[in-house]
C-alpha cells in the first residue's frame, strides 16, 4: 500500500515546525502582552453544540464522527431509503470536529462561568477542521490563533484587537490592511433596502464580493429572491467609502446609525495610535459567519507593498452579542479575532521572511575520530547543552566524510572535530561550515561565540 495522507492536510518536517513555532511563539507572546489567558478545548465537540451557529454554508463544511460500533443500528431507516443525508446524520453522528475555536469558546464559559473572572480574556492556539475544497491556502485541517474577550460591551477591546493585529503582523514584517465594518451596518442597509427578514441571504452574497464581484453579487441576490429596487439600493449604499455620507444614507434605520456610532467610536479609540498597518473601514466587508452582531474584522495581505502575494484573509473577528445564550447563559457580550496560521506560514514562505538562523535548530554538531575521542566529545557536549546551546554528537566514530556528510543534511552552521591533539592541548577544532573556516577554540572560548 503506497502510503498517504487525507486531501487538505498535511506533514510537516523540522524545519516547517520550528518555522510554524516562530508564528505561534510571536502571536502567543502579543496575547499575553495584552493579558489574555490560554485555554484548550476538546477535538471533538457535540454536534449539537457546533450546528446552527455558522450559517447555512458553515454547518456544510462540519466535519461529521460517526457513533462507536454498529453506527447503523440505530439509523433513520427511512432517511436510509430515501438516501436524505441531511435527516440521517442526527441518528448516526453525535459529535463533529471543531469548525472553529469561537463556538467551543462560548460553551466553555457557560460551563465555567462560576470559576472565571469577567471580563475574561483567552486566547486559544488549536487545530480546526472544515470540509472546505482544497486550494492554495486553504486546508481542511488547520490551526487558528485565537483571541477573544467576553463580559464587556466597551469598544475599547474592538481598539485593542486592532493594536493586537497590528503588532503582530508588524513582528512577523507582513505588510496587511486590516479591514472594518459593523453588522449593525449591514442590518441597516437590508432595512434602507426594504428586505430587514432577508439580512442572512444580503450578508451571504456580500461576503462573497471579492471573489465573485459585483455582477456575481447581484447574481446571487436575485437567486435568493431579492428584487432589483432592493439590490439597486444596496449596490448604492456599498458604493460609499466615508462614515458620513454612511450616516446620511442610513438615515431612516437605528440600528445602521448605531453601527456608524460604533466604527467611529473604535477609530476614536485609536486616535494618535501610530499603527505599522493599514485600517481602512470597508463597507463591503460582511463575514459570513451568523452570529456577528458588531464590528467586525479581517484582515489581508496589502497588495501595494507586497504585489505578487495572492492570498485571501489572513485574520479575521468580530463581535458576538448573544452567543453564549443558545447554552443557557444571557448578556454575555464578547468580542475576538483569529489569525490564520497557515495562510501567514505561506506568505512569510513566499516573501522570504523567516529568520536565516533558526532559534530551534542545531546549532553545533561534534565529530570524533575513535572512541576515545567520542567518549571526551560527549563530555564536552554536556558542557554546550548547560550553557544554552543546542548541540549534538554523531553517535559513531565512524569515517570523518559519512560525519560530515550527515552535518551538511542537518544544515548545521558549526562542527567541533576531536581527535587525539585536541584532547591533549584542549584546543578544539571549530569549524564553520558556510565557508569552512577552521580555528583552534577551547571549550570557554566556543561558548562565548554563542
């Protein structure tokens, strides 16, 4: 059997790990900067925990577990006939992997709402899974990096996730934009529209704007029964780029006005915040996801400093009024942001922005001759390995040229040759392998090069 690995996951060598850690290690640090605390939730989450809470097209990509044992024994019999996969799956699958880290998040702090301090904020480093199609960045099985707060209405957190994606895409050198809007916004133009009872079908088609275009928008929006007096209304209203001519044409909705209240209150927030990233208010921006009911975020590769980058969203957010009520647990405001590890992975890859020196790699590797010398080898790697330095031995004293070779694969920057006159005079041989510059170094004088 040829071995292989399911469509839309992958394997990942040493070096795309300690790459992929140098992500995780730059955001994790940022989140805790801010005085977010980590948590983990469970792989696996009941099914009735994950439907219902991402819209039509999101309760599609759910991964489904089938029950234990003889899962068709308790089957719809008559789904079955019918082959009506929707009304079969609730009596042979229970349990679904996590879709994302948001829903599990909400049903955490109802479980443990009596143990956690409010406002709570958590950040949340795990692998999620989508039945999505696979192509350039994106994969079926994938790692968000989550950071959200719940127990406070403030905006002043919609601010400060905007500094923390800022400062992170400022360490990792990614030039982004990061994008703006309100649902309330959006509500406020299907009400303008004439179509409030049609809200989900308007943000589903919006959201689909950069992709799709305009034509395909429209397309769209009349396949789900919306008139052309409302799509032309819409098309108008998505047309403006400034708060105040927003203010004028959602004049006759509250709750449009209220979320032009609140994306000027977030930039007021961040009034002589010298951001590294751009923040650009983006009244096309909707997120599929239903259970936004406020700002809103995502976030991209800026095309203008980096042109030859072609990637979707990198991060995206926003703000959840009510999640947590669907398990039991009322007023319980939040708002949170993920990062797409995978996707920035890509794009630091293709501009060249990982480090040259890997902190997690191996730094010096020791060579002997004969056993004597491997024997003194291992004392003197004990000796780098105290002092910090990540240090290896060959483990025979076999042909220098095998040793050597295996330095090269391991793309060590630096071997330490020792035979006979090196354990008599305690003057190693260093070698730098970039230019294969050879000196004689005792074991002080190697350690202060690192």
């Amino acid at each position: 059997m040829k071995p292989s690995i399911p469509k839309g996951t992958r394997d990942f060598l040493p070096q795309q790990v300690n790459r992929r850690n140098y992500i995780f290690d730059i955001i994790r640090r940022v989140f805790i900067k801010y005085g977010y605390q980590a948590i983990e939730t469970p792989v696996m989450e009941n099914l009735s925990t994950l439907t219902g809470k991402y819209g039509e097209e999101g309760d599609r990509l759910l991964f489904k577990v089938l029950n234990n044992g003889d899962f068709l024994n308790k089957a719809d019999e008559a789904a079955l006939r019918e082959r009506d996969s929707t009304k079969l799956i609730p009596s042979i699958s229970k349990r679904g992997l996590r879709y994302d880290l948001t829903v599990p998040f909400a049903r955490f702090v109802v479980m443990y709402q009596n143990d956690l301090a409010f406002p709570f904020k958590r950040y949340q480093i795990q692998p999620v899974w989508r039945a999505d199609r696979p192509q350039k960045g994106r994969y079926q099985e994938f790692y968000q990096c989550d950071v959200d707060v719940v127990g406070s209405e403030s905006l002043s957190y919609e601010a400060e996730l905007v500094q923390i994606y800022d400062e992170v895409f400022a360490q990792l050198g990614i030039k982004t934009v990061i994008r703006i809007n309100n649902r309330k916004i959006l509500a406020g133009i299907a009400e303008v529209a004439g179509i409030p009872e049609q809200l989900v079908d308007m943000t589903v088609a919006i959201d689909k704007l950069d992709k799709i275009g305009i034509e395909g928008v429209r397309k769209e929006l009349t396949e789900r029964g919306i008139g052309a007096p409302a799509i032309a209304t819409i098309e108008k209203i998505l047309a403006i780029q400034t708060l105040p001519e927003l203010e004028q044409a959602l004049a006759a909705s509250p709750t449009g006005l209220l979320g032009v209240t609140e994306i000027a209150a977030v930039m007021n927030y961040l009034e002589g915040y010298q951001l590294t990233n751009t923040l650009h208010f983006d009244i096309t921006l909707a997120r599929g996801l239903s259970y936004y009911t406020g700002c809103i975020f995502e976030v991209n590769v800026d095309t203008t400093a980096h042109p030859d980058v072609k990637m979707g969203s990198i991060g995206g957010g926003g703000r959840y009024a009510d999640l947590t009520s669907v398990f039991g647990m009322r007023d319980m405001p939040g708002v949170g942001v993920s990062f797409g590890a995978e996707r920035i992975y890509d794009v630091l890859e293709e501009l060249q922005l990982f480090p040259a020196q890997d902190a997690a790699a191996l730094q010096v590797l020791f060579i002997a001759f004969d056993a004597a010398s491997h024997r003194y080898a291992f004392r003197c790697l004990n000796q780098l390995r105290a002092a910090g330095i990540n240090a290896d031995l060959y483990p025979d004293p076999v042909k220098l040229k095998k040793q050597m070779k295996y330095a090269d694969d391991r793309q060590v920057p630096y071997v330490i040759i020792i035979g006979d006159q090196e354990m008599n005079t305690g003057q190693l041989s260093f070698k730098t392998m970039a230019n294969g510059e050879q000196e004689q170094l005792t074991m002080a004088e190697i350690i202060a090069r690192f």
